[in-house]
C-alpha cells in the first residue's frame, strides 16, 4: 500500500479532488475462480476497513479515505476487459487492484496500461504479465518461478532418492510454476517419474492416479487451483495412493480445504506468509507482523 500512497501524492492535484480514494477492481463472485477470488476480495475489504479507522491514507498534508468499487467478472476474461473500462471511465477510479489469477490479471492488464493506472495485483504469479513492457503493475506476490522450490528442497533433505511426479493444471500459472519446477527437480538429482498435465474440466483424476502408481512416483508436486487441487487431494486418499509427500498449488491454504477430513491431512501448499515461522525476511514485516 505504500507504492498507493506515494502515488497518491504525486497525482493529488489530478485526482481526489474530495478526501476519497476510489479503487476498482473486479471479483470472480461466481465462476471457476470463486473460492480464491473471494478470499481475496475479503483481504480488500479488511485493509480499506482499517485504513479508513485509522483516518485513511496519509498523503502530503492530507488524509484520504478509501472507497472500493467491484463488479463480478464471472471467472471470463472478456468480462474483465469490459469492466475495468468501465470502473476507470465511469467510476473514475484513481488506481486499481487485480482480478485473481495470472489469466484474468493479462486482461486487466491490458486495460490499466492504455488508461495510465497503477494497478497492484495480487495472485497472478505468471511472470509473462510483467515482462511486456507493462509500467503500471505492482506485484505482492512472489513469481511462479519461485513456488515449488521450497517443496522440491525440503523433498531433497527428507527423501534423496525421491521420484516426483509432475501433475498439474492445464492453465497459464500452473504451467509456468511447472516450467521452474521441472529445471529445480533436475538440479536436486532427483528422477521425474511423471509428468503430465490435465484439463481444468478435469473432475475424476482415476486415470492420472493409476499412473503415478503404474510410475512407482513417492512424491507429488503440482495441482492448479482450489477445485480441482481439493479434488485430486480426495481421490488420492481415496486411491490410496500412499505418497510419501504431496505439495499442491493454491488448495490446500483454503479453509475449505479442511472440509476434506482424513484426505486433508500432510497434503502442503506454497504459502507467502504463515504467522508459524520465525525466520528474518530480507525486507518487507516480519509473519507476525504481516499477521
């Protein structure tokens, strides 16, 4: 929030001319992505409710409440494009927030470049976005990149002759967490057993399953988003797969995710802050002060 309010300071003059800060973004109320989305709307919510019990944001020698404007994109992408034209030209937003997910966010992406509006996004890790010459986008997160090379060290120290299976969703962000994956198992000295992508229609993961087993794979890495990632976790423990490890995308870091009971248990998730560790960051608050 601090790139929003140094901003604000330099286009005060142009924007705000009353003591509010409108921001826009769109959420996947309903749709594929809505588990997620929805999370990350309520993120939104908590921050501008406790900037705005605060007095809003400083800027100068002003002080600016927040105001959020959001419409459901319903998961599509032409929704996207149609509604971030609409929250700059008719809600005249000053600065935006990202829908969720590297897909949705290109969109928008698009739309915030030719209007001039920084937008911070949030859940959309694929490092194409920010590699296209785009100058308004602000990433929290860290890049796909990055992801599953905790598990795959951690895989490393634990269980040296491990063979990963490489299972994952057919979509832009899991495909580009997998592209690292694949170089990070190989530099660990690890053999890939499997390695296989499935269709984000995908609802009966049987076939996949048998072939991890068929591949004699003991770890798993991959998974997509909270559907399908809760879905393969269930049908794993349902299969009886007897994985020695298993690191999934996004899923798993769901309170949802407990619903699964037994199918739930020992399943891990890359994770950006988690209040358990004690670890000093390079820059940026601490866990507990993230939390």
């Amino acid at each position: 929030m601090l790139i929003a309010a140094a901003a604000l300071a330099a286009c005060s003059q142009t924007y705000a001319a009353d003591d509010t800060l409108t921001i826009g973004f769109t959420v996947s109320r309903t749709g594929k992505l809505n588990n997620e989305s929805t999370a990350q709307m309520r993120g939104f919510e908590l921050w501008r409710d406790e900037v705005n019990a605060k007095g809003g944001i400083a800027a100068g020698d002003k002080r600016y409440k927040v105001s959020l404007v959001s419409y459901d994109d319903e998961s599509v992408n032409q929704r996207v494009q149609q509604l971030y034209t609409r929250i700059i030209n008719q809600d005249k937003a000053q600065f935006l927030f990202s829908p969720y997910s590297s897909g949705l966010v290109a969109t928008a992406a698009i739309v915030s470049e030719q209007h001039g509006r920084i937008m911070l996004t949030t859940g959309a890790a694929e490092e194409k976005t920010y590699k296209l010459g785009n100058k308004n986008l602000f990433q929290l997160y860290s890049s796909a990149d990055l992801y599953l090379a905790g598990a795959i060290q951690v895989v490393k120290e634990l269980y040296s002759k491990a063979e990963p299976a490489l299972v994952y969703k057919d979509d832009p962000l899991s495909k580009a967490v997998l592209q690292s994956a694949r170089k990070q198992v190989a530099e660990a000295g690890l053999r890939t057993a499997l390695d296989e992508a499935y269709s984000p229609e995908t609802t009966d993961f049987g076939p996949i399953i048998n072939k991890i087993i068929s591949a004699k794979a003991d770890v798993l890495l991959g998974g997509g988003h909270y559907s399908d990632g809760a879905t393969l976790a269930r049908q794993l423990y349902d299969h009886k797969a007897r994985l020695k490890w298993v690191t999934l995308l996004v899923a798993p870091d769901s309170p949802n995710f407990v619903t699964l009971g037994d199918a739930a248990v020992g399943i891990s998730v890359p994770s950006q802050w988690e209040p358990q560790v004690s670890f000093k960051p390079d820059f940026g608050p601490t866990a507990a002060e993230f939390t």
